[in-house]
C-alpha cells in the first residue's frame, strides 16, 4: 500500500498503514472453498478408519463432497484444512522508517500454499478481491 505519507502530528485518514491492516483483517476471515481431489478422498476415507469419535463420521463423509462434514473437518485440524483448500496467511510485515512519520509504504507477505486443481490466477484473482484496496 501506498500513500503520500506525512508528519505524525497531521494525521490523515488516507494512512498506508490502516490500509494495509484493512486488507489483512479481511483476509483473517476469507477461507478458499473447501474441496476433494481423487488422492484427498482417498486419503479422508483411510483416516474414517483409522480415527475414532465423531471425526470419523465426518471424515467418511469428506469424499462424499459433504460441505458441513468438510468444515466440521478442516476447523478440527489445521493439516486436514490445509488439505482440503488453497490456504493463504500474511507471515511479514514492512512499514514507516521513522518514529515520528505517517508511511509511504506499507506491505505484507502473504504466503500461499495452493492446491494443484487451483491455479496461480485465479489464487491471485480472489486475493485482490478480499483485498479490495488498490
């Protein structure tokens, strides 16, 4: 994000900062659909057998395309949601050079680990769309 920056004691509602953190909030709530390819169903399937408890009901019902037993699944592990969807998280952070000074630039890495049925543009294309800030 950027912006013409300034002094600290003029603030203005136009901060790269603000921006930037808008951006990330929304992407803190965004989830890539979940979904299944032929090696992921037959992997949930083996885990059905093998885990106990409710997760193995909703485990066997992942290949099946079941979107609550998906959800139910990928909110019980951070693995099985990873497998079950194109995952992005913001991991740096850059910003100000000065203590006293409004940035000109504000910007985020965002690490994504994308599924191989999801290509890169259309990655690229629903991040700019939660992004929604030039």
């Amino acid at each position: 994000m950027r912006n013409k920056g300034g002094h600290s004691s003029l603030p203005v509602p136009d901060n790269a900062k603000y921006h930037l953190a808008g951006a990330l909030e929304r992407l803190s709530h965004f989830g890539f659909p979940l979904k299944t390819n032929e090696v992921t169903a037959a992997y949930f399937q083996k885990m059905a057998k093998i885990e106990t408890g409710p997760v193995s009901e909703d485990l066997a019902k992942v290949p099946e395309g079941s979107q609550e037993a998906m959800q139910r699944v990928a909110a019980a592990s951070p693995a099985w949601n990873a497998t079950l969807r194109t995952t992005c998280v913001a991991t740096q952070l850059q910003g100000g050079h000065a203590m006293n000074a409004l940035p000109q630039l504000a910007a985020a890495n965002v690490n994504c680990r994308v599924l191989p049925e999801d290509s890169l543009e259309y990655v690229r294309n629903a991040l700019q769309k939660v992004m929604a800030d030039d």
